[in-house]
C-alpha cells in the first residue's frame, strides 16, 4: 500500500496550526498534537492525526472551552477533584497527571478525578509520563491504561478497551464481507453473533471475554470498575449520560481518573524485578513459531522504531488529501508537500 | 441433590477448633474461619470449608507460622509496605487491609502491598471490608476484585480471577466426557482447545478474552497488571517463581495489594451514583427473559439471602464426612451431627 511519508514535527506543527487558527491557546494546542502525534507513532491511526478535525470543530462550535486553566476543587496529600473547566482532553489529562506524580513523589501514591474533562486520545499516553519518572501510572475512562518502569528504557504498557475489539474492526469485516469471530459483538437482543452486519444496525460490541460461557461477565465487571473509577467518582457523566460518540449537541463532561503509584514507597529493586518478568514472558515459547511472544507495549514500540528508521509517519493519502483541504477551510498552511510517498 | 444443612456459627466454631488444635493463635484462626464462612454462604464452596485442611497442614508442616504478627516496614501517609512474617493469608489480609482503611480516612487514599503472605480465601472478602467504611477497595493477587457501595447496603463487589475460568470447570467437563468452550484453555503447544483432557495433561487455562482473534491479549495485560502490583512491588514471589498450587515445599512467600480509596475525597454524592448505575444496568432487558441483567456481586447476594433463609449453608454429604473424619484425626469436636439433610 502507497503511503505517504511525514515527518513527526510537521504532523505537531500542522496540528497546532489548526487549533490555534479557532482559537487554541498555544500550550493547549501543543498538548493535543503531542497526544496525537504519540497516537500515530505507535501506531494507533484511528487515535491520531485522523481525529485532529473532531476537535478543531469541537473548539469552533464552542462545545469545548478554549479560555481558563483546569482547577483543584477538593484536595489531599494523595487525591485531588479537578474540574477539567470543559477544556480539550489532553489539557486535562496532563494536569491531573502532573498533579498525580508530584502526590506520589511527596506520599507514594497520586489519585487524582477529574470531571468536565473531554476526549483525550490514547489512554497509554498519560500512564507513559509516569515512566519518565520512574513510577507505574494506571488511568481509565473506559479504556484502561497502565505503564510500569523496567531496566533501560524498557516497560510495560497495557493501553486497552474492556471491549473485545473496537468498533472499526467490524465495520472491516463487513466491508470484506467477513463474518466476525464469536465474541466480538452481539445482535439486537443481546445475542452474541458472527454477522457484523447484526452488530452495526442496533447490535454492540461485548465486553472482552464474549459470552457467559466464555467469561464475557468478568468484562463486565471490568469496565464497570472504570466507570466507578471515572464517571462516578468524579462526579461526571457515566453510563447512559455519557454524550453518543459524536454528537456534540452538549458539553461532555466527562470524568477521568489518574493514578502515580511510586514504587520507592515499597520493595526495593522494583525495576530489576520489571525487567526479569518481561523477559519471563518474551523468552516462553511461542504457540505460533512466527510470533514470539510480546508484553502489553511491544508491538507499540516496534511500530515507533520503523517511524524512527524512516524519519517520519507513513499515512494513507487520503488521510492527508483531507486534512490539507480541511486546513485550506480555515486558512491554515498544508502538511509539508506529499512527495515521500513509501510503499509498506 | 441431598444437601446437609449447617449453621454458619458451627461451621464458623468447627473451623477455629481445628486450626487451634494444630497450634493456631485464636484471633488467627478466628480470621481465616471468617473468610471461609463467607466463601460458603456466597456459594463459593471451591474457596470454604472444603479448604480447610489444607491451612491446617500448612500449620502442621510449619510451612506456615504461627507466632508472631504481621509488621510495617516502611510507611507514608498513603502508603505501607508490609512483611506478613508468613502468617496465614486472612491474618496478613486484615491487617493490610484496615491499614489502607485508616490511611483512607486520613489522606482519600491506602494502598497497602504485602510480601510474605499466603493464600488467603476469597479475595472479594477484603474488598467487601471496605464497604462497611463506605470507601472503595480494589485488590489482586491473581484475581482481582473491588467493592463499591452504593445506597441502603446495596453495592458493586466484582471478584474474579483474570484467566476466563476455574480449572475446576475444566476438570467438571473433563469429568462428564463433554467439550469445553472455545477460549477456556490451551493444549501443551499453546493452541486454543475444546478438549478438556489436552487442557489437563501439559495444556492451561487461558486469560479473559481466550485467543488473540478473541481479545486474549487483553486478558494477558490484565493478569499482568496485578503481578505488577502484588509480586513486583511487593517484592514477593512472582511468575514462573510462585510455589506451585498444594506444593508445600517452601513458603509461599506471596505479594498482595490492598487498595482503599475513600469517596469522601471526590465529588459528593458517590452512593447514590452508585445506586443509580446499578439499577440502569439491572433494568436492562435481558438477552434471554429468564435471566435479569445483573451486577458483579448480584449471584453472591442472592445466595447469602438463601443461606439466611435456610438458616446455613448446605453442604454436599461427603464434604462433611470428610471433614469429621479429619477432625478425628487432629482430635476435635465434630461438625454437629448432620440430621438437617435438605434437597437444593
């Protein structure tokens, strides 16, 4: 597949044009790019660059707030209440994540709820900062997120829905014309089915572990520890009052939680211990002998050392034939000319 | 089936006199008796009585202590690092667990990590602890569970292991010549298998979500998650270096995190959002009209008032001959003559 090659800076640049051309203020729109350029790069496109129009129309109609700064409401030695002041994701979710490490530094442990927060790209992004200080970091919405440091650089990163799969990948198979594994989605009534099409049209996706028989009750349980964790918590919308994915005809308030664990506060070592269970894992003999074994954040690291290698991110030409129209609709500057096309 | 009928108090009572006839402190056998009752009464009988004998041989054998209480070795206002001095796991789980019950009170937050545990019954009866103080608590070992509450005692109480089922369920299968589901379990070369004998002779149970395909690697992150926080920070045994199950040939050894987080802290009004997402999802049409949505925690309550009801906790005949010939043994009292037989 012909892909386009982009250097990560201009990806950040362009995207910071963007905001700024609505009305961003600069260090807001910093914030977005970087989460969104670190989408990219590990590989999650539907997190990243592909998104940047959501949240510049969420900045124009004024469904996202561009003034103000997010505010401690309540707060201890180890927690704190935010109110993300409707400001765009990433600038509530670095806050309360600095607001986390610095708990941890000082206690040991950072749990920090906000509510009025909105969408704030790949989860892992947020658990990622801890690594930088050597802390595990875990965090929901209704993904799931935790990073742990190991030796030299090297981590673990679960970054995950409690969903199956996302919905993208049904509507892939439908487009193929492929029926789904059983597991990943259900009918209408409720009924687990291998016809994405059922899915689609007022079916839904299950939570990871499918049906009863399969476990799909432990998923369950799980996401709903992150609505306790998030929406309920902080005092935001959960469930039901959750916004429907791109239907901003309201604010979406939602609620976010952020947690630093330091691990100097326990057993010493803990690093070594890290990177001796990592390899535990990777060294195992693999079911398929093509495919070695991976720990959560592995096939997100690979993916950043071919964008390092090439010097940039490939997208699909479509991608960028959209947002450069879509830039010339608000009087931005283009992504950088389109002639590193690469074939991977 | 014939079911024999016993109250918990002489179930409770029966269980301190032979932990005590073994050389068991009383407030120690006190605890576990505790935990295992209320394995019992949830209909958790794979987690009760029927364990029994195995703590009092690790007693007899020394593999487990006796003297001695757990103690604190590092500490912040948040935190506590805790050494279980290989006393019986229910006695290093209450003490961890009203320590990050008062840490909570004091600062929103306890999270407690323990080295030097053993196993220590449901892990659902820790968390539940928690509810008493109107706080949170979330917990692994393997399994993972947290308790939430909401209004008029209702609440939320997920407790569940991160590999899709029991290798009890597998054995029950096995046992009656029937498949097993796809996603329960692998054969010796790691390869998804219905077939319950290739599970049992080199093959294993299988995370939440089975295959890849299914999500498998989800359930992988998560077991992950809680090796992080119980045998890597804790400093404990982990991976491929726990004590095999039943196989007593050292100490255990084990890590545990007990995590207390206390509402208070966040937004106000938590019960009654807890309340309110219960019941949304409860008044759910259900996929199939004989079996109402439920919430973690439901089935263990419907069995507890069923329990109340009968006023104890029915078990199978030969459960009890055979603790009543073990009791002989170690010479104590028997369970009280079993004339109650009822038909569940």
């Amino acid at each position: 597949m012909n892909r386009c090659l982009i250097s990560q800076m201009e990806v950040q640049g362009f995207i910071e044009r963007c905001l700024a051309a609505v009305g961003a203020k600069p260090h807001h729109a910093r914030s977005l790019a970087e989460v969104l350029v670190e989408g990219d790069c590990r590989g999650h496109y539907s997190h990243g660059l592909n998104r940047m129009d959501m949240y510049v129309k969420d900045i124009q109609t004024g469904i996202c707030a561009v003034d103000g700064e997010p505010v401690v409401e309540k707060e201890s030695a180890a927690t704190a209440l935010v109110d993300g002041k409707n400001l765009l994701g990433p600038v509530v979710g670095n806050f309360c994540m600095n607001l986390a490490i610095a708990k941890a530094k000082e206690v040991g442990i950072g749990w920090v709820v906000a509510h009025g927060s909105n969408h704030f790209g790949i989860a892992g992004y947020y658990a990622m900062q801890a690594l930088k200080e050597n802390m595990i970091r875990t965090l929901g919405t209704n993904p799931l997120s935790i990073a742990a440091p190991a030796k030299d650089g090297d981590s673990f990163v679960l970054d995950t829905a409690t969903s199956t799969v996302a919905l993208g990948k049904v509507e892939l198979n439908d487009r193929r014309g492929d029926p789904i594994p059983d597991g990943w989605g259900c009918d209408p009534h409720g009924k687990i089915t291998t016809d994405p099409k059922r899915v689609l049209t007022g079916g839904g996706l299950v939570p990871i572990g499918g049906s009863e028989a399969t476990g799909g009750y432990k998923g369950y349980g799980l996401g709903m520890m992150v609505e306790v964790f998030c929406g309920i918590l902080a005092g935001a919308q959960y469930s039901k009052y959750v916004r429907t994915w791109k239907v901003t005809d309201r604010v979406a308030n939602l609620g976010q939680c952020f947690v630093a664990v330091n691990p100097d506060n326990f057993a010493p070592g803990f690093n070594e211990r890290m990177s001796d269970l990592l390899s535990i894992q990777r060294d195992q003999n693999p079911a398929d002998p093509g495919s070695p074994v991976l720990a959560a954040g592995d096939p997100e690291r690979m993916n950043m050392k071919k964008c390092e290698e090439m010097g940039g991110i490939p997208y699909h030409i479509n991608v960028i034939k959209y947002m450069n129209e879509y830039a010339q609709k608000i009087g931005v500057n283009q992504l950088l000319p389109c002639d590193k096309m690469i074939s991977v």
